[in-house]
C-alpha cells in the first residue's frame, strides 16, 4: 500500500477511507471523527475545523496522523490486503459457479444438480457479504 503523494497540495489518497473502515476503531476519537469527516463526508479542512473546534492546521495535522496510523496498522496487520485478496478469490469462484450453473442443461443434469449449483451460488455471495 502507498501512501499519499508528496506535493504542495493536499492530495486525498482514497485508500484511508477503506483503511479506515478495517482500523477505525484503533484509532483515537479524534483522529477517527476528522477522517471519517474528510474521507467519508468529504468535508474541507475549514468545515472539519468548523465542525469539530479546532484550527484548520490541527484538523490537518489531526489527518496526517490518522493517516500514519492506518498505515502502520496495515503494515503490520495486513487486513485490508488480506480482505482484497479474499474478494478477488471469491469473486474467481463465484463466476466459476455461474459459470457453471449456466452450462447445466435442463434436459442432460437433474434438477438436484442444478439446485446445487443455485446453492452453492448462493452461500459464495452469502460468504462475499462478510467484510461488508
């Protein structure tokens, strides 16, 4: 994972806003409140500083910090890739049951076949819903 890049500007790196979902609750109150406000509201600096009491620079200060936690704890933990990783996985078997499911031919397989394959199809996207 990469951070965001370096410039004058302030440049969102979307990727927090999903990291914050994995590790938001490690973080501080705080930190958690001004990036759910910046990532997830998308909120500018002076509305989060309007919002929450504090200056303009503290509110980016306060994101620079959260986002260097949301790092570090996907650096060291690795959720966020493993979830990635799993989706792809399950998305590979799901088209693969689709798949399938589409070439059983009513006249040539049973009807347990195809209720099987419904099923199987069903419980993949059943499993996909658990990081969501």
């Amino acid at each position: 994972m990469s951070g965001p890049k370096t410039s004058e500007a302030f440049v969102k790196d979307l990727v927090y806003a999903d990291l914050l979902c994995v590790y938001g609750q490690l973080l501080t109150e705080k930190q958690r409140d001004v990036l759910d406000f910046y990532y997830n509201e998308d909120l500018s600096l002076s509305e989060i500083a309007e919002n929450t009491g504090i200056s303009r620079q503290g509110v980016r200060d306060s994101i620079k910090r959260g986002e260097e936690a949301l790092k570090y704890f996907e650096d060291t933990l690795k959720l966020y890739a493993r979830q990635k990783a799993f989706d792809e996985f399950m998305g590979v078997i799901l088209e693969q049951a689709k798949s399938i499911r589409k070439d059983l031919n009513p006249v040539s397989y049973s009807w347990i076949m195809q209720q099987k394959a419904d099923t199987l199809i069903k419980n993949i996207e059943d499993g996909m819903k658990i990081f969501d």
